[in-house]
C-alpha cells in the first residue's frame, strides 16, 4: 500500500442504510492518487450509462488526497464528486481545512454515497465506527446553525454540513428567502 493513504473506501447506501467497506487495490491507488483522479475513476467505474444526476442511482464521493494530513499549507484538500445535474458530465468541487484529514484519520480515504434517504439523515464517523442517524431536527436549518447544532451534540467540532437543496430538486439550489 502507498504510503500515506489507508486503502478502504466506505460505502454508504441511504436507501437501505447499510454501510460497508472496500479495500481498494495497490493499483488503483498508484493510478489515482485521491482527490479528483480517484474520484473519476470510482464514478466511471461504478455509475452505469445514462444515470440521472437527480436520481437515487448518482453517487456522490468525497475522496481525500495521497498527501493529506501532512503539516503542510494546502495539503488538507478533498474532493466531492457526482454526476452533474447542470451539464450531465463528471461534475467536482475542491475543498480545505480539517475534513479530509479527519476522514483519513477515520480510517478511510474516501466516502462514496449510494441511494436516497426516505428522511432527513447524516453519516456519523468516528474511529472506523459508521452510523446513519436521524437528522430530522436539523432539517431546513442553514448550515451555520447545523454545524452550531451538531457541536453542542457531539462535544467536537467535526462535521460537515450542506445548505438546503431546491424543494422542486433543481440543478441549482438557491437559499432560502
């Protein structure tokens, strides 16, 4: 195995709410050394042709870098990826700070999402332990007071919080007025 990168991908099926964990290859992971090229490579691989970017089939990853974690100014880099539902292709976003090296302290180098919720749900991860819970009383809150909310809960500082999608499930979420 690289060093620097724990080999395990966690699957994390919203629809049944089932958890699991994949070891990838050596291989796979000398081609793709986290982030965007990992996340590519996991989208091609397990999203079948002409999947609807709105639909329960999309997957979502979130994969860190080879080189995060390390005390190094712009190493704390991940990626979140899917299917775009603005152009229909491979659709990313980059972001910083404590997240992917929490992840990757969690015993994985990325999270790929599977399914729709029939509630409102959030993956809880700590330590290699993987729980889906009841996110009902943070429902149609703005990330700010989820973030605010989910601290007093846990005692700790690490989460990750979207803002609210569109009702209507558009390409586009606008915040509430």
């Amino acid at each position: 195995m690289p060093s620097g990168v724990t080999g395990k991908l966690l699957h994390v099926d919203l629809t049944t709410r089932q958890t699991r964990v994949e070891e990838l290859a050596q291989t796979v992971l000398r081609k793709h050394l986290g982030g965007g090229a990992l996340s590519a490579y996991l989208l091609l691989r397990d999203l079948p042709p002409g999947v609807d970017p709105l639909g329960p089939e999309n997957k979502l990853v979130f994969a860190t870098s080879i080189i995060n974690g390390l005390s190094l100014s712009g190493t704390n880099r991940y990626t979140a990826a899917a299917k775009s539902p603005l152009t229909g292709g491979y659709g990313e976003a980059e972001a910083g700070g404590w997240w992917g090296p929490e992840l990757r302290s969690s015993g994985y180098d990325a999270v790929m999402v599977h399914g729709q919720a029939d509630s409102p749900v959030y993956v809880w991860i700590k330590d290699g332990q993987v729980e889906i819970r009841d996110a009902s009383r943070y429902w149609g809150q703005l990330s700010g007071e989820c973030r605010t909310g989910s601290r007093r809960s846990w005692g700790t500082s690490g989460c990750e919080c979207s803002r609210p999608a569109s009702p209507a499930s558009g390409a586009c979420a606008s915040p509430p007025s």
